[in-house]
C-alpha cells in the first residue's frame, strides 16, 4: 500500500514537473492545476528548448500518461565504453552530455532493474538484451541492418550482422565516439523537434552519416504502445556505398551519353509515343535551324514540309510507324523531307528504333543525316544517265522508262515508236569529219523538238540513230503519218565539197500487239528491226513496218548470231574455193568463199549469215578463221606452180592496229610462201587510209603479199582514184560483165577499167563470167584472168585438190598470164 501511495505520489510529482515544463516552454498542457507545489525543478530542465525537443522527440506530449517515460528516455546520458563481448549488449551509464546547439550524441538512460528499484546516479546496472535478429532474421537484405533499444528494459541491441556494415566503411563500434545510434537518436530529436513546431507528427526520421570509408543510410523510428507510450527505438543502417558507385557510375555513363550525342555529326532526336519530340542533340538544332526549347514539345507532324491542313497534331507523319507490341522495331527511310525552321526543306535519310523508357514506356530513337548533297549528286547522275551528252535528247535508258510508263496507262494501244537512221552517215564523218558530223546530229535534234507534234517526244538511241516515242498515235493521223512526218524531219540537204547532197534516214515503226504482254524493250526492239529490214532491202529514206514476219525474221537473225559466234570458235564452218584462170585456163588462184553446214538448218548461204556477222560485230573474227584455214590447207595444194590463195577481208582491215601482227602470225604458222598469199579489199576500205595502214601494207608488199581492189566501180571512188589504191590487181565487178556483151555502157566502164589498170602497171581480174560470148569479150579488150561458173563452180577443199592434180580447166583458147 505505501509502495502504491508513493508511486502515485510520484507520478502526480512527474505530471505536476511536466506541466511547468510545458509552460516554461510555452506548451499547452491537457489539464492546468490552480495550485502547483512549491518543488524546484529538476537540474535536467535547465536548458528548456534542448529538454523540450527531447521530450517532443519521444512522444511526451502524445499523451498525458506518456511524459513520465519520456522524460527518462530524454535524459542525457551516454553509452560506457565497456561493451560486452558479444558486441550486442551494451552497459549504460548516467553522464552528462554536451550538445553543441543540438543533439549531437543522444545516449541512453541507465536500466532499471525491477528487484532493485531505481539505480542510483553512476551505478552501471546490465540491462536486458532485446534481440533484433529474433525480430527481424533474414528479412533484411544484404547491405542492411539494424539495432534496438527497449525503453521499459533500457536495453541497446545491434544485429549480428551489424558489424559488417561498420567495419568496412572504418566504424569501430566499440571505440567509435558518438556512436552511430547515437548520430542517430540524435538526428531523430532534432528532426522531430522541428516537425512538431510545424504540426508535422511523423514518427520516423532518415538521414545519411558520411563515413570514412563511405556513407550510410540511417533510419530511425520510434514505436508507440497504444496510449502513446514510448516503447522501442528501431533503427536500421544501409551500406550506400555500392549503390553511389554504381549511381555514379550511372551518372557518368549519362554525361559520357550526353557528351556522345553532342559530338555525334547527326541529328538525335527522343520522340514520345505520341509523336512528340522529348528532346534532341544540337546536331538536330543545326539541321532543323531550330533551339532546343522550341523543338521541344515539337510534334512529328509539323515537320513535314507541308502537312495536311486537317491533320492534327496526334498524327503520326509516314515516315513514323506505329510501334508493334512485343515485336523487334526498326527500320531506314533513304530520304524524306523535313521542315526546317525557316521554313525550307531538307532531305535527311532516317533511321528510326523504338526504346524502353524507365517507367516502362517506350520511346522513338530518330537518327536524322542530312542527304540533300548526296541527292542532288544521285539527280545528276541519273540525269547523266538518262540524257543524251551531245544533244541533250533522253537517250535509251530514259526512252525505256518512258514507253513502260505509256505502257501501264490506259491508252496503250495507241501508242506507236518510230526508230530512224540516218543513210549513209558513215561517209559524213569520214568526209567531213566528226565535228560535222556531230553538228548535223544536234541540229537535227533541234528539228524533231522543234516541229513534232504534240504528245511526241524525241530521243536519241547511239550514233545517228533517234526514236520518237508518241503518246497517242490517233492525234497525229496515225502511226502510218507518224512515220512519214519522222522520215521528212530526218530528211536533209548539206554541202559537201561545195555541193549540195541530200541526206535521208531509214524508218522503223512498231505499235504493241493487241493481245499480249509488250515491254518497252520489245517495241523499241521491234521498231529497230523495222528500220534495218529497210537498209537491207537497199531503200533509202524507206519506211518499214514492224510486221510479225519481219519481228520473226530479227529474231531469227538473233538466234543464228549465237550460233554463227559458236560455229567460228568451235570449226564449224567450211570453205569451198572457186579458181580463177587464165585464158588457156591455167589455175592462177583460188578464191577462198566461206559456208556454213548448219547441224539443223542445213547449208546457210552467205547472204544470210554474212550480214548477221556484220550486225553483231564478228566480221573480225569471221576474216580470221577463213584466212588461217585457208592458208593452212593451201599449203598442202599440188601442182608444179602451186596457185595462189585469195581471202576477201572485211572485218580485218589494214588500219587495224594489229593487222600487220595478226596476218603475220597466220601465214608463218601455215608454212605458205607469202608470194602465195592475195588479200581482197573492197574498194570502200581502201580510201583514205592512215599512214600506218599503208605502212603495214608496204611491209606485206615487201614480202610478196598481192593486194586486189574487190567490186572496183561499185563503190564511191571515181576511176581518177584508182592510181591512189595501194592494190596491184583490179577485179572488175560482176555488175559490169553481165551486160558487156550487149550493153555499150557496161562494155565503156569494163574497157576504161581495164586500160586504166594496164596503164598504171596493175592486173585485171574479170569476175561472174558464165558465157563464152563475155569471155571472149574480155579477152579482147585486155583482162588478165577470169573466174566464173563458165570455167568452175566453188569447189570443197577435196575437189579443188583433185581439180589441180589433173592440170588446167579447159578454156574457150588463149595464154594463161600469172597473177
């Protein structure tokens, strides 16, 4: 009973010593006696603010009940040096505590031991162990710890673990003075002192103590009973050190990204799911000509060059795609148009990805290259190859793009092609020279862009060959008219040699079959071979048709060329030879004429691969073969003479840079004597040769070679020329001896021809005699030999061998003259 009496005399003691305290700090109490005893307070008041910020920190004004316990919490005191081996259980001691202005070390209160009553001052008295590991075990992850200080048992308890915090970060927990908790508890009054003037009532406080090895994370929180009694103190300590590493680490990889991006050449940009530009590098502000502050916020839409003026600003412009769920994003536009902020345009190529964002969203990556340079080359170079160099026409690549436009559309029965070549244009340049050549081509461009109709359009295909390509036929009277109309704008009159000549081109014409897929390529073709049909039929300024047989026939011709180019590499040609004699028919020579056993078609006549070989570029290689077969197999002729060998060329010509090399080489190969050796020329090659054509020529001279002149008067020399052609023979052309049995005119030119020869030291060679009428004939006005079906047809390689064994042909009379 006393017991009882005197501690509720103690705790009347206790409320009549808070409520001083509460108006000595200016608090309001719940309740205020009229009469107060006359005790003087205890020493531990003297500094008022410090008492009053320890009281608020444990809860003293929470509740009534609760000062008492307050109050002792709040005392000054501090942990003893001598720590229990354990590390865990520390004695606590009464002391005084200096503050500096405000709790730097909050220590602890002495326990009370309940069989012992209230210990006095300076007693050390082992309070009881609270132990945090049983409350919090393994929850805590690694890097965190805690300790405990009971406020009923005065007891302070440190995880196990704890130490492993402190030790690293160089904390002693034995001899470190003020000790964490102590930073701690400290932080925790002041922190709450200052919430409580401005009505903040947390219970928790969290700070961050710099240490020597690194920095911990403290927090610390005061746990209440339901009265609002002060029960336990719980702090809990985290290792920050690893985390500000890699926070650091964090840090400077973003300025290491920051500082990329403004060296990186192209423009960066974040684009928000919406379309909207989050932020950019200062490439993009240069490329754009446009701040950052004003680029920000920027949506997508407004930088196209001329937006829709319904569009919104949610829209996404083409060159963004939707971002799909779940899937890989990213993709390159090679060029789109951006609005700069000026308002012109720039051609950037785009490289768009999508990334993730922090929050779990996503961002556009846009990566902006500037290409207007790079495409304005690309215009050029495809202009360059689109347009015709000399007179500025489209050429073949632009005239293909454009029929497969016409084509595609609508109106593609009505479109039509015209191909025109220009007769005898060769003989310009020669004459004249290039220069003119190509000032007659650019005026003649002028003249189709000038004066074709409209809905026509004028190319140039090579050489002096153009095409006019026509939208609609029907509104320039018809494809036939559109021919005409090319044909009569392709006709010309210039001066050569002080005289007016007339220049005239071949035309072709080709519309898309009804039925049928017709590409460009096929029409252009087709026109083409209309145009060449007409040159091989001999008609100049002639129109032709690009008909089914005529198509056909060109395609065939494609099909034989093949053939002909693996017939030369593979010896699949044959040669059959055709003597010319004198006139009591002496064998003088052997023409060498080529045939073609086709495996398929049968024996191909000259007439008709010859002039394939032509097209295609294989009279060269035609030439070779026939001059090493024929050269090899008269080697091996009999005889007690031995006739020369004659090999017409066409494509190996004297002004051929290895002429002179490559008939070397074949007739050393062959073993045959050089004075054995004729080479036929057609009079066309022989004009106006370079000088080192007449060089090569000279040296097979030297050596014994036979030059002769092949279709003399056939070509466009006049006879006053015949003196300037390095040839020692003259073949006087079939054309004249048909006729020179009963046409005067054909007698004249055979006899001027033939005395001319002898008057300058040259043999005559009369060719297609078949009658003795025009043998006779010729042998009476002078020439030399003869070759025709009158003495021999062509014979194989085997029957001309067995022909020469038997001796001379028989001959309507006369002496044989050598060659």
């Amino acid at each position: 009973m006393r017991c009882d009496a005197a501690r509720n005399a103690g705790d009347t003691r206790w409320e009549m010593t808070v409520r001083k305290l509460d108006r000595r700090l200016g608090d309001n109490a719940p309740t205020d006696p009229a009469t107060e005893p006359d005790e003087v307070l205890p020493s531990a008041v003297a500094t008022t603010d410090l008492r009053r910020s320890r009281l608020a920190a444990f809860g003293a004004g929470a509740h009534p009940r609760a000062a008492r316990s307050a109050f002792d919490v709040a005392r000054p005191v501090h942990v003893a040096h001598d720590v229990e081996p354990d590390r865990r259980t520390v004695r606590l001691v009464d002391s005084a505590a200096t503050w500096d202005g405000y709790p730097r070390a909050v220590t602890l209160p002495p326990s009370r031991d309940p069989a012992a009553g209230d210990a006095r001052p300076g007693e050390a008295v082992r309070g009881d162990v609270l132990r945090g590991d049983a409350l919090f075990g393994d929850l805590w992850p690694a890097g965190v710890r805690t300790w405990t200080y009971d406020v009923a048992t005065r007891g302070l308890h440190r995880s196990e673990a704890l130490d492993e915090l402190y030790v690293p970060v160089g904390i002693d927990p034995g001899a470190s003075r003020p000790s964490v908790e102590e930073e701690q508890v400290a932080q925790l009054c002041h922190g709450r002192s200052h919430s409580d003037h401005h009505g903040d009532r947390r219970h928790d406080h969290h700070s961050e103590l710099r240490v020597p090895g690194g920095q911990l994370s403290c927090r610390t929180e005061v746990e209440h009973d339901e009265d609002g009694t002060a029960v336990r103190v719980v702090g809990v300590v985290r290792d920050l050190t690893s985390q500000q590493v890699a926070e650091g680490r964090a840090r400077h990889s973003d300025q290491r990204f920051v500082d990329l991006m403004a060296m990186v050449p192209a423009g960066v940009a974040l684009l928000d799911p919406t379309g909207r530009v989050v932020d950019a590098n200062p490439a993009l502000c240069v490329l754009l000509d446009m701040p950052l502050d004003r680029l920000r916020g920027t949506p997508a839409i407004a930088l196209e060059p001329e937006p829709e003026p319904a569009a919104s600003a949610d829209e996404l412009p083409g060159w963004l795609r939707p971002v799909p769920p779940g899937a890989e994003y990213g993709y390159t536009v090679e060029a789109a148009p951006l609005r700069r902020g000026d308002g012109t345009t720039v051609w950037c190529e785009l490289v768009v990805a999508a990334t993730p964002a922090d929050d779990g969203a996503w961002f556009w990556v846009l990566v902006c290259t500037d290409v207007s340079e790079r495409r304005r080359a690309a215009e050029l170079l495809h202009r360059a190859g689109t347009v015709d160099e000399l007179t500025r026409l489209p050429n073949r690549a632009a005239s293909l793009e454009l029929v497969d436009g016409l084509l595609a559309g609508p109106g593609r029965d009505r479109v039509a092609v015209v191909c025109g070549d220009l007769d005898d244009f060769a003989r310009i340049n020669s004459s004249l020279g290039h220069e003119v050549g190509d000032d007659l081509l650019v005026g003649l461009a002028g003249r189709l862009q000038r004066e074709l109709p409209a809905g026509c359009t004028a190319t140039r295909l090579s050489g002096d060959e153009f095409v006019v390509i026509c939208a609609d036929h029907a509104e320039v009277g018809g494809p036939d008219q559109l021919a005409r109309t090319v044909a009569e704008l392709l006709r010309t009159t210039i001066t050569v040699l002080g005289r007016p000549v007339l220049l005239t081109a071949s035309v072709g014409l080709a519309t898309p079959v009804p039925t049928g897929e017709v590409r460009a390529a096929d029409l252009l073709r087709f026109a083409e071979v209309a145009m060449h049909d007409v040159k091989r039929r001999q008609s100049r300024g002639g129109i032709g048709m690009a008909t089914d047989g005529v198509v056909n026939s060109a395609t065939r011709a494609l099909e034989l060329e093949a053939e002909l180019r693996a017939a030369i590499a593979g010896d699949g040609l044959v040669l059959e030879y055709q003597p010319v004699v004198g006139p009591d028919g002496t064998v003088l020579s052997a023409e060498a004429l080529v045939r073609w056993p086709h495996p398929e078609r049968g024996l191909i006549a000259p007439g008709d691969f010859l002039p394939v070989a032509q097209r295609c570029g294989l009279l060269r290689d035609l030439d070779v073969w026939v001059l090493r077969t024929a050269v090899r197999e008269a080697s091996t002729w009999p005889g007690p003479s031995q006739p020369s060998i004659a090999v017409n060329l066409a494509g190996l010509l004297p002004g051929d840079a290895d002429f002179l090399t490559t008939v070397t080489e074949i007739v050393e190969d062959s073993g045959l004597s050089w004075d054995r050796l004729v080479l036929e020329l057609v009079e066309t090659s022989l004009v106006a040769l370079p000088p080192q054509a007449l060089a090569a020529m000279a040296d097979l001279v030297d050596r014994g070679v036979r030059f002769a002149v092949d279709d003399f008067g056939t070509g466009y020399s006049s006879l006053a020329r015949l003196k300037e052609l390095p040839a020692q023979t003259v073949k006087v052309d079939r054309a004249f001896v048909t006729g020179i049995a009963d046409d005067p005119a054909d007698f004249a030119v055979a006899r001027a021809v033939v005395d001319m020869a002898r008057a300058m030291g040259r043999t005559t060679v009369a060719e297609g005699v078949e009658t003795a009428e025009q043998f006779h004939v010729l042998r009476g006005i002078g020439v030399d030999a003869y070759q025709g079906w009158l003495f021999a047809r062509p014979q194989p390689a085997a029957a001309l061998h067995d022909m020469l064994a038997t001796g001379r042909l028989s001959t309507p009379g006369g002496d044989g003259v050598g060659l």
